[in-house]
C-alpha cells in the first residue's frame, strides 16, 4: 500500500543551508519525510592548492599545504613534510618525532572536541555545547604556549621541526590536560547517558562493518562501524615508543560515533602524557637536507578525521612535480550517502556531521 | 531520573565558579609567551641580502639596496616565520600584538639609521682598502716571480748554448 500513497520529491540540499557545518550539496529524494536517495555534489569551494606546487619551492608549499583544512593544519603540514622527508630518504631526530607526535595529538584533541560541541549544537544541547568548547579553548591555549600560534602553527620544516619545548612549558601541558581530563570525564555522563542525548543518536544511522569495509570508511567512522583501523598503529614518528589500542564500538551508529571520538580524546590525552614521560633528552630537531627532491613517495596518516594519503613526484628541481592529498572526507562522503538512506529528514544534519565533514579538505 | 540529571554537577559547578570568559578589552588579553603577532625587523642588523624577500610564501617584503630600506605589507603577512629563519643576520623576529585593522592595505618601512649606514660604508672602505693592498701585493708577487721564472728561463736557454759552440 505504501508504494501507491508515497510520493517521491526531490529536494536540493546545501551547499548554504543553517544546519550544515560545511558547503556541500546533497540531492535527496525524499519519500514523505523518509530520504530514499541522495546524491552528493561538492566542488564549491577548491581553491586549487594542489596545483600551486608547481610555483612555491618545496620548502614553501609546507606552508600552503597547512592551509588545505584549519583543524588538520598540523597533521597537513606533518604529512607534507613526512612525504618530502621519504623522497629525501632522511630520518628526523627523536625529538622531533615525540613533538610531532604530541602535537598531532593536540590536534585530534581540539578537532574532536570541536565535533563534539557541534554535536550537541546538532541535538539542541546548548550548555553542553559551551561547556566542551570551553575545555577545548585550554588546548587552543596550549597549542599557542607551544608554537605561537592557535590554529595553523609552521613549526613543521623538511627535516624536522622549528620549535623546541621548555621543561616549564611540558609541565604546564601536563597540568592543562589533567584539567581537560577531569572536565570531560564530568561530561562523559551527559554523552553517554542521557536521556535526550541518546534519543537523538541512538540507532540513527547506521552503517554495518560489511558496508563500512566496502565503501571505504577511514578514521572514526570505520571504528565505530568495528573496523580497528588506525593508522598510528603502523607507528609513525613517537607511536612505536607508545602505549596504544585504537578505540571501536561495535553500535554502527551516531551514537557509537560520539563514543569513539569522546574515547579518543581521553586517548589522546593519555599519548601526550606518555610523549612527556618518554621526551628525548637530545635538543636535535632537524635533520638537514641538501639539494633538491627527487623520486617519489607515498604517505599514509592518521588524521583527526580518518586516514589521509599523500603522493609527491620530485623532478630533482625545487618544484615539485606533482603533489596529491587524498582527505578522509573525501574517502567517507560514499559511505555517507550510504547512512543516509532509510533515515529521517529531520535527523540529516546530525548524520552530515556525524562524519566530520570537512568539505575545504576534500576540493583543497 | 539518572538519565536526566546527568549535567546537573556541571550546571552546579559553573554557577560557583569565575567565568570562563574575560571582559576584554576593559582586561587586556595576556598572551602566551612566543605568541607571532606581527614581523619585527632589527634593521640596523641587516644586510638587504633579500633572503627573506625570496622566501617569503606570500612574497610581501621587498628591500631597496640603495636606499637601505625593508618593506612588509603586515595585511599579506602569515606570521608563518619562514623568514626568520632563513635570514642569515637572525635580524627578523616575531613580537606580540596583532596588525590592527585599516581601510586599507598599507606597508610599512623600516629605514636603516644614518650611523649604521655610516658605520657600513666605513667597513665597505675599509674592506675596499684591505682588498686592494691585497691585490697590489698579489700583482707585486706575481711580477716578481714571472721576472724570476723569465730569468732562469734565460739562464736555461743559455746553459744547452754552450756544448753546442764548442
Ligand atoms: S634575510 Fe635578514 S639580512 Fe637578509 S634582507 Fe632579509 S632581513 Fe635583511
Ligand atoms: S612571516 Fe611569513 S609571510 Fe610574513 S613576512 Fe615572514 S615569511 Fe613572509
């Protein structure tokens, strides 16, 4: 009976709409308020970055790659730098491996907590909201004790890193994120076990392991769906000196997706502790290199929001040849149109952003 | 009811305690140490070799050489730090406090001061002066031992003469 009462209609969604954090447009194929289809559309905002490479020297496109997302810029300009590094064929210094990694973690830490306010904004929870990116203006704070800058820090160079850390500024670190710690295991409970919280995410969509591992779910995303894929378990830089389990749920839905990311903000606060225990006592940052890059190289890391992949091809120039960035957005949006279907109208907001979209990162 | 109250404590501890916030501007921002809020250039340091110029992503300094004068457009500025650490005098460093906002882009020029161009030119001469002794010495040396090298070259072309005259 359903077939003959239903009508379908087609509604354009995005790339300006009040409840979508990030340009891009949905075509969806709407069954009374049932979304039966969709279709997404981005390309609003590419700025052509990728191409620029052929005009900065290698050593300034470090520089523009940390401009490809504002969140990730750390990991960008890291990954940049690792892929460099690989065509060099150069190791960098032990310390520089354990301040990349601490500030990695950083900045898993401020992009999941930006999430997890912006999900609670997306459910209609207000205060909870504030109260998390209150917490999160304490690591932005410890991000700029430590490389002078909030968001977009160029401490990353080819070789190494630019800036050292003090002991006083670690432990300043170490007291900050031990008030981080006790701030968000205050609102742990309201994540977890509330009753208004769990009503919006609870069986909402839901994507299997089988769906996840055939569409290409990267990051949190896939381990909320229980695939432990985690690419800091292939150890770059500090992980193999570090104690580490990635975090999955085997809910599938936006309510697993909460938990993983709120795990993995504890997680990561538990890395930075282990980097400030283990921190090399040899104040070697940069491995110097000479001449120019040639060969090429693949790169793969773990973002704030899932894998990233980055391919140089060096000409032996101070151009490069090509560079190519490979986002998680990019590699989730398939698996999202995915989740979508089947799901209410009036829920799509919170699934959009279940996937921590970060829109400028896929048209770079 | 467990399911409900769960942000109480939160709520609770928020009301008894100081605000997250601050009252800026009426209490100044304090920043942290190491902030980069805009370029400084010691410039009286500086030998407008134009490393930074070169370096720069943004291409916003320029340098004039005759008129000893360093350029940067703040507004194109990233306070990326690139140029501090190419600069071979470490002349360039970052301070606190932001470009404040204008209508307009607008630079700013730093000029290098009266003394440390009088003090540079009178290095110039000086190394003017040691290279050109350098050089006469160098050419006396050089007359001398090609005068020397012509004389036995002399003495050489005479000596095999002699068998041959017996
Ligand atoms: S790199 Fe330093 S010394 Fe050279 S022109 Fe720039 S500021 Fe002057
Ligand atoms: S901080 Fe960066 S953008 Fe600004 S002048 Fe220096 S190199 Fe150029």
């Amino acid at each position: 009976m359903a077939e003959t009462t239903a009508k379908r209609s087609i509604v354009p969604y995005g790339p300006q709409h009040p409840v979508l954090p990030e340009p891009i447009h949905l075509d969806l194929v709407l069954e009374d308020e049932k979304i039966v289809d969709v279709l997404p559309n981005v390309g609003f905002i590419h700025r052509g970055l990728e191409k620029l490479v052929q005009k900065k020297d290698f050593n300034e496109m470090m520089y523009v790659i940390e401009r490809v997302c504002g969140i990730c810029s750390f990991v960008h300009g890291m990954g940049y730098c690792a892929t460099i590094e690989k065509v060099f064929d150069v190791e960098i210094p032990d310390r520089a491996k354990f301040l990349r990694t601490m500030w990695s973690e950083m900045s898993r830490i401020h992009s999941h907590m930006l999430w997890l306010g912006l999900l609670a904004d997306a459910f209609g929870f207000e205060s909870l909201f504030y109260q998390v990116w209150r917490s999160r203006e304490q690591i932005l704070n410890m991000v700029e004790l430590h490389t002078g800058s909030r968001l977009i820090s160029s401490v990353n160079k080819v070789g190494g890193v630019l800036k050292d850390v003090d002991d006083d500024k670690l432990k300043i670190l170490s007291k900050t994120i031990d008030q981080i710690e006790e701030d968000m295991l205050r609102v742990q409970k309201v994540f977890f076990e509330d009753y208004s919280v769990q009503s919006r995410l609870k069986g909402i969509g839901i994507l299997t392991p089988e769906q996840a591992h055939a569409l290409g779910a990267v990051g949190p995303f896939a381990r909320a769906s229980g695939i432990p894929l985690d690419l800091r378990m292939r150890g770059d830089n500090a992980m193999p000196y570090i104690d580490f389990e990635p975090i999955t749920s085997n809910d599938c839905d936006c309510y697993a997706r909460c938990y993983v990311r709120f795990m993995e903000v504890l997680q990561s606060i538990d890395i930075i502790r282990q980097c400030i225990a283990k921190m090399p006592a040899d104040h070697t940052l940069v491995t110097p290199v000479k001449g120019n890059p040639q060969g090429e190289a693949f790169v793969r890391l773990e973002q704030p929001r899932g894998e990233v992949v980055y391919y140089a091809k060096a000409n032996g120039t101070k151009f490069l040849d090509r560079f190519r960035v490979r986002t998680p957005t990019f590699a989730n949006l398939i698996p999202l149109c995915e989740t979508i279907k089947g799901e209410n109208f009036a829920d799509l907001g919170l699934l959009v952003l279940s996937i921590d979209p970060c829109i400028s990162c896929t048209e770079r | 009811m467990a399911k409900l109250a769960n942000f109480t404590p939160t709520i609770l501890k928020n009301l008894f305690s100081k605000p997250a916030t601050t009252t800026y501007p009426f209490e100044p921002f304090k920043y942290p140490e190491g902030t980069r809020g805009h370029i400084e250039n010691d410039i009286d340091n500086c030998i407008f070799c134009g490393m930074c110029t070169r370096n720069c992503p943004t291409r916003c300094l320029t340098i004039d050489k005759a008129t000893h004068t360093w350029t940067i457009n703040r507004f194109d500025c990233l306070a990326c730090e690139y140029c501090t650490v190419v600069c071979p005098k470490k002349c360039l460093h970052t301070v606190e406090g932001y470009q404040e906002p204008m209508p307009e882009k607008s630079t700013v020029t730093y000029t290098m001061s009266e003394e440390a161009i009088a003090a540079e030119a009178e290095k110039k001469r000086i190394a003017a002066e040691k290279a050109k002794a350098a050089k006469e010495a160098a050419a006396k040396k050089k007359a001398e031992e090609e005068a020397k090298a012509a004389a036995e070259a002399a003495a050489a072309e005479a000596a095999p003469e002699a068998p041959a005259a017996e």
